[in-house]
C-alpha cells in the first residue's frame, strides 16, 4: 500500500493514522484506541480523511454528513461532519427486500434514518459558499434511506468528531430507496421517520431533526467538498443526516428504517470479511 506524500500537518502523522485506519477497515479488524495522537482541530481530521479515501480501492459517489453534538459546536466551530460514501456499498434498495450489510464485529456499528439527495448537477469547483436556496438548485430529487454507520473503532463516537472525521466520518455505506416525490412542497415537519432494531422501535425523528434540515446539510457539505479540492458531482448521493437517532446493531440482527407514507428500508448485519484490493 502506497502512502501519500504528505505525511504531516504542522507535525501531525496524517499519512501513518490514514494508513492504520485503511489496514484495519481492508482486513475487517478492530483498533483497541484511536491509532495515533487525537487531531486537535478538524482541518486535520480532514486531511486525514482525505489521505485515507486516496489509500481506499473505490470511487466517492457521495458522502454522508452528520451532525456535530452540541458541546462540540462551540470549539470546533462546526454543527455538520462529513465522510465519503464509497461505490461498492452503495445499494440501491427495492421495496420488500431485506439487505444484507457489512460490520465490524468488535467494532462500531449502528443503523439510521436518512433523507438521501441525488444531484442533478456538478457543483461549480470553484464555489466555496453557498446559500440553501443554491444548494437546492443542485438537487434531482429525495430518496428514503439507511445509513449503516460503521468503524474498526468501537469508541469512535465517545471519542467525538474529530475521531469520526479522520475514519470515513464513521461511515460503512448507503442504502438508496423509494424517491419521495413532490419533496419540495412538503414542510419539514411531515417527513417523520422511525427506526426499528430486532423488532422494537428504537428511536423517533424527522428531516426537522437537525437544524436547517436537509439543505442546510447540503449546503455546508458542499462548501466543505469544495474547499478540499473534492466539489460535488452530478449524480452523488448525499445522506444529510441521522433524522431517527444513531442506533446500535449487532452481527445476526435485522434492522429497518420507516419513513410515514413513503415506505421502509430493512436490513441485515453481517460479519465483515477481508476487503479485495
């Protein structure tokens, strides 16, 4: 495996903590502790994360974008954290089917509610701010989908942001499901959602959840992608954020996320296996 010429920020291993990440994710093994010093701001988790998607055997064909917790926005300046959605675990799910899915046993991994973007355009490589009413320009329609969220890392989440940037955005893929139609006339309050683990109801939510909704995600993503040299293309898929909470999966259990009126995506976790280079 080749290792990006650039192997530090102001003296940060960004090369080597790549690196580790990607060995652990390609053989589906676990890390005990985040592999090297915590990044201290997130432009260095984003370098990290950057160095470790140009290490991974696949094509971004979108990103997911999460929501940074409360006590973190003040110090980092933030309320939205990005990761790659990567072409080989994106499925496009069909009403009825259960879909099978990848986790890290000994690792994270969790399930959640989206209200997935499709682009209908290349987002100008040169654009670093947007408004929500440009950013909604870019899109060609909403789809009901499933986040699985997924790391090596078992205390990705307890450690916080700047962990989850620098793996991927604790990210393991994207189920695509039935387009919502006529999204644009709907108020965010009625897009409601639910997720389901084992059979109960876990958690209870909306596009209304995080602040400013799906566009919002959009439009902060897109500024970010852009300022990393990575601008949204035509035909990406954007999961905007965990609309029914961050729920916990484990190998052997099936999982589902309902969306009011607009159908239901359901899932199988599975144990993770050594990843083809």
């Amino acid at each position: 495996m080749s290792v990006p010429a650039a192997e530090s920020a102001e003296g940060y291993p960004v090369a080597s903590v790549a690196q580790r990440f990607v060995r652990a994710r390609q053989a589906a093994s676990t890390l005990p502790a985040f592999p090297g010093p915590l990044p201290q701001d997130l432009a260095t988790a984003y370098l990290v994360q950057d160095a470790a998607i140009d290490l991974w055997p696949d094509t971004v064909v979108g990103w997911k974008v999460g929501r940074v917790p409360p006590e973190h926005e003040g110090p980092l300046k933030a309320n939205r954290i990005f990761g790659p959605v990567f072409s080989k675990t994106l499925w496009h799910v069909a009403p009825g089917e259960v879909t099978p899915f990848p986790v890290f046993e000994g690792g994270f991994a969790a399930v959640e509610a989206e209200y997935v973007l499709r682009l209908a355009h290349d987002a100008p490589a040169d654009k670093l701010v947007w408004t929500p009413e440009e950013a909604a320009g870019l899109i060609a329609s909403m789809h009901i989908g499933m986040e699985p969220a997924g790391s090596p890392l078992a205390s990705i989440n307890v450690i916080g942001p700047l962990a989850v940037v620098s793996d991927f955005g604790n990210n393991a893929g994207l189920m695509v499901g039935q387009e919502i139609p006529d999204w644009r006339s709907l108020p965010l309050d009625t897009l409601r959602c639910e997720t389901v683990i084992a059979g109960e109801v876990v958690g209870q939510g909306g596009a209304f959840v995080l602040p400013g909704g799906p566009l919002q995600s959009l439009r902060l993503l897109a500024q970010n992608a852009a300022a990393r040299g990575r601008p949204l293309r035509k035909g990406m898929y954007i999961c905007t954020g965990a609309a029914a909470g961050i729920h916990d999966i484990v190998v052997g259990q099936e999982g589902a996320v309902r969306f009011a009126g607009f159908g239901e995506i359901a899932c199988r976790a599975y144990r993770a296996t050594v990843v083809e280079t």
